[in-house]
C-alpha cells in the first residue's frame, strides 16, 4: 500500500452518485439540491460514477455505459456543463466534503476521440479494436506498453480535473493497468494536492486468475497497494456473497481477518454491502432486522464505509446502467435507514476505528453473531451484529454494570450475560 496512507481513511463515509438516475433531471444541478441530505448522512466524499460523454456504437441499451467514454476531457450534455461540474465541486466543498470521480483508463468507446486521433495507442487482436474480455462488447482496450505519450496524455487529463478541484479518483478495474503508471500518476498529483485519495477498484481473485491464465497482466490487491490508498474488498466478495445466500458466516469472518496479516499494517478497505454493478442487498437480504445488522456492521468492520444512492431506503430495484432508470424516493420519508446510518457515521469518526487493536471474538459465529472488538489504552469497544433470527444471552468479558448502546443512545445492561435482540450493538467499556 502506499507507505504514506494515513489510517484516518479509515473513518470515512463514502456515497456514491449515479448521476443519471439519482434523480429524475439527472443533471449536477439537481443533485447539487441533494447535497444537504447526502450531508446529513455523515458522508465525507461524494464518489461520481463516470461524467463523460458517451458513445455511440456499439451503444448496450439506450443511453449506454457511462463506462463506455468517448471523451476523458469532456462532460456528458445529458448531466450538465463543465461550467455545471465545477459549481457540483464548489457546493460540495462548502458543506466541508470532498468529491471523487471515476476514472475508466483500461477502455474507450468504439469511437473515442483517442482512437480517431491515436489508433496506435489501442490493444488489437487480429488486427482490429478489441478487449482482453468479451462480455464487455461496447468498448475497446488501451495498450499501455504502446507508447509513452499515451500515459502522458492521460496523466495530464488527471491532472486537469485535479486542477479543477476534484478530491480523488476512483480507478476503474485498475489493476488490469500497469502499476508503474499509477504510481506516477500518482506522484504528479501529489504535486497539486498531496492530501488527494487514491480508491483502486480491485477486482476478484478470480478474475485475476482468469486475466493471467490468459496471458494478460493482472495486479493481486498487494501489489495495487503500492499506488492506491483504499481498495475494494472484492478480494473477499465471493466469501461474502456466499455468506449472504446462506453459506458459511465463518469463512466470510476468517477471510476479513486474513487481510489484517497479508496486507500492510496501514492498509484500508472499502466496505460495501452493495455497488453499481452488485444487486441491490435489500434484494438479498429481505428481512429487514437483519439488513440493518449487516448496515451497522458494515460501518464497523475495518476500513472506510461506501453506500450507494437509494440503499439509505432500502431500494431492492438496482438503476440499469445503459438507460433511464431513476431511483424511486417516493417512500424515502416513510421507510429508510437513515438514523442508522447518521449514528453509524458517527461511531465510525471515532479515532479508535482507525487506530485501535482489531479482533473478531469467535465464540458466538455458531449464534449467527458478528462480535468484534476495537481496543486502545483508554477503552474496548464492543460491535453485536445479529444476522440471524433468534434472540441470545451471551456471555462477554466485561464487568457487571450499565452501558450505552451508541446505535441508539439506549442504556444496556450486563449481568452476567448481555441480552441480544434485533437492534445492532455498540457499546464502550472504559478501563
């Protein structure tokens, strides 16, 4: 990872934007009117999905991927202006958060502008436009050991909306590029802000198996630390869908602490119950007590916290990314998530989420329980996630007395045994 990543990361509220369809303009303007919510969520970074326009042929569906770009330096008419964007950046900043755009350097549109003014920089397989993955039929692969000048260019698209006010960049299937272009990236934006945040979309260790056994270069999560400061956790994706369909909660808890040997000790996960281009998990998970279990903990376990517009009202219908397709807020008022959400932010700027000794205790993983605990000098805090139907007395290592639960400023107390309902668990033990 990079050795200067502060572990303070490790505190922030991520929220990410699917401009289009967050709101029924989608436009900058209308989601510059939401910003005050998105605030009061806790949110720290406000994570765009791409702003370019987009292209053409080979379109899939009506409107097409925003990952399918025709042109890094402009800004799709459909969300607005450049002139648009910039006040979005402005608002944003004044309500003291920071805004990360996505940044898609693995592939183009079939007719991006670099291929009508550099065709030399693209991958080819039998002498025409291709990508190293077929399903990913609307678009066409750079080929980074093309030329130099083809890093340059983009390095300096970087730098431009760096200029402009942009916080950090989230990478698009970024270890499929070779590292030592990001960390020179990397590098040259240091010089314009050196607080910029570095987010690498890691991809699945079976994907990088697929990558590699055909003969193309794939970075294991490792490797990618070297220029990122926060990278997915899809390293251990696969645990956890399996877990959420009924499988093995334990596997999924031993895969969590396997990273805290395997990666430096300032590493930083991004934790997410669900993306763009993961369901929904309101459709995964439909009892509701347990969805809002695996909420809190997802804000409790190690790492920053990503949320995905619509999942604070419990959204089942994921917004399809190559047509109009607004999240509906129309029962937001009436069904949400949202003083979770609020009091889960707040546990979470807490310095002992970023600094404090973590464990997952394993006793109670055969109740359906996620117990872990966050310990400095000072206190152990304690996180009880039920993720499973039943009611529990269980058993901790703490004195007898009164605790405040702080997911809802409810006073618990221990006896012996502490009682385990439906409402997740956050409690101090001062020592």
């Amino acid at each position: 990872m990079a050795k200067d990543t502060s572990v303070t990361l490790r505190n922030l509220l991520i929220y990410q934007v699917y401009t289009r369809n967050h709101t029924k303009e989608g436009t900058f303007q209308a989601l510059i009117e939401d910003l005050d919510r998105i605030k009061s969520l806790g949110t720290d970074i406000v994570y765009l999905l791409p702003i370019h326009p987009v292209g053409e042929k080979n379109r899939k569906g009506t409107l097409g991927s925003n990952y399918s770009i025709k042109d890094y330096r402009s800004i799709n008419p459909e969300l607005g202006t450049f002139e648009d964007f910039k006040e979005l950046i402005k608002s944003v900043h004044e309500k003291d958060m920071k805004i990360m755009m996505d940044i898609v350097f693995n592939h183009t549109s079939h007719d991006s502008v670099l291929l009508k003014e550099h065709p030399e920089w693209f991958y080819y397989r039998d002498g025409r436009n291709a990508n190293r993955v077929g399903d990913w039929w609307d678009i066409i692969d750079l080929d980074f050991t093309s030329s130099k000048d083809l890093w340059e260019y983009l390095i300096e698209t970087l730098e431009m909306y760096a200029k402009m006010g942009v916080d950090g960049f989230r990478c698009d299937v970024a270890p499929l590029i070779p590292l030592d272009f990001w960390l020179e990236a990397r590098k040259r934006i240091a010089k314009i802000n050196p607080n910029f945040i570095w987010l690498s979309e890691s991809v699945h260790k079976s994907f990088i198996k697929y990558l590699r056994d055909m003969g193309f270069e794939a970075y294991s999560d490792g490797e990618v630390y070297q220029a990122f400061d926060i990278l997915y956790d899809y390293d251990i994706h696969e645990e956890f869908l399996d877990f959420i369909k009924g499988g093995s909660l334990k596997n999924y808890l031993k895969a969590i602490m396997n990273q805290e040997a395997i990666y430096p000790a300032n590493y930083v996960k991004l934790r997410f119950l669900e993306n763009h281009d993961q369901e929904r998990i309101a459709s995964l998970v439909p009892d509701e007590s347990i969805l809002n279990n695996l909420t809190a903990f997802i804000f409790f376990v190690k790492g920053a916290t990503m949320i995905y517009g619509g999942q604070e009202a419990y959204k089942i219908h994921r917004p399809s990314l190559f047509d109009k397709d607004d999240v509906d807020w129309s029962t937001y008022e009436e069904h949400n998530c949202v003083d979770l959400i609020i009091a889960m932010a707040i546990i979470k700027k807490d310095s002992i989420m970023a600094t404090g000794k973590f464990n997952i205790l394993w006793d109670y993983e055969p109740l359906k329980l996620i117990v872990m605990t966050y310990e400095n000098k000072e206190k152990v805090r304690y996180g009880i996630f039920n993720v499973g139907n039943d009611k529990h007395q269980i058993e901790l290592n703490i004195p007898n007395g009164n605790y405040t639960n702080l997911v809802n400023n409810q006073p618990i107390t221990y006896n012996s045994k502490l009682s385990v309902e439906h409402t997740p668990i956050v409690f101090d033990v001062i020592k």
